[in-house]
C-alpha cells in the first residue's frame, strides 16, 4: 500500500481496513489477521499497526477476544453506519473539488446525470 505523507498512516490503515469491510471482502464476524501479520501486510511498525486497531476497536467496527483474536462487528448498523460515512466523505470532497473549478450545484447534477445514463 502506498502512504499519503499528509495524513497518518495508522489512519490510512483504517480506512484501508474500513474499505474491505463494507466490500464484503472482510465479513461481519469475520476474523482479522493478528496485528503483526497485517503489520507486515502493510509494512509498517507494530506499533502503528496496533494503534490503528484499537481506534477500530474503539469506534466498534472490531472487537477482540482476548486470547482467540479480533472479529469484524456483526452488527449491521454499526457497518451500514460505516459504508454511509465513506460515501458520504467521497461526495463531499468531489462536491468541493467540482466547486473549486467553479462548477454550480446545479451544473454539477446535470454532469452526474449524464455521467450515470452513459
């Protein structure tokens, strides 16, 4: 995985977790790879890996088993709650950066209009 320099990486490793989640490509209850080994999927520290899991922990998208291991929630709110933030974050900053050019909301539908009947 390549790291954006601007934001952190254990963030980044969230939101990279985040995404095979609400793509199916990690299932609810599912069992997480231990943290040294997803560390070394994403070749970073440990410690950073370690970070990143519990921020997920603490925001309920995980949850660990002391002694067995860490889980994807089950809880179907908690990861529609999930995909909807992620969405939500997308639109916002293609809203902006269609703003920037100086496009009007209007002119911005009737773009994502033609853009989906395509």
């Amino acid at each position: 995985m390549k790291f954006d320099h601007t934001t952190p990486i254990y963030l980044q490793i969230m939101d990279e977790i985040k995404k095979e989640i609400v793509t199916g490509a990690l299932t609810p209850g599912g069992r997480l790879d231990s943290v040294r080994a997803l560390s070394e999927k994403f070749e970073v520290n440990l410690n950073t890996m370690q970070r990143a899991c519990s921020e997920l922990e603490r925001q309920g998208i995980i949850f660990t088993q002391r002694g067995i291991g860490s889980f994807v929630s089950e809880d179907a709110a908690v990861i529609a709650g999930l995909k909807e933030a992620m969405s939500a974050k997308f639109i916002t900053g293609f809203i902006g950066g269609m703003e920037s050019l100086g496009y009007s909301k209007t002119e911005i539908c009737e773009m994502l209009r033609k853009a989906l009947e395509s």
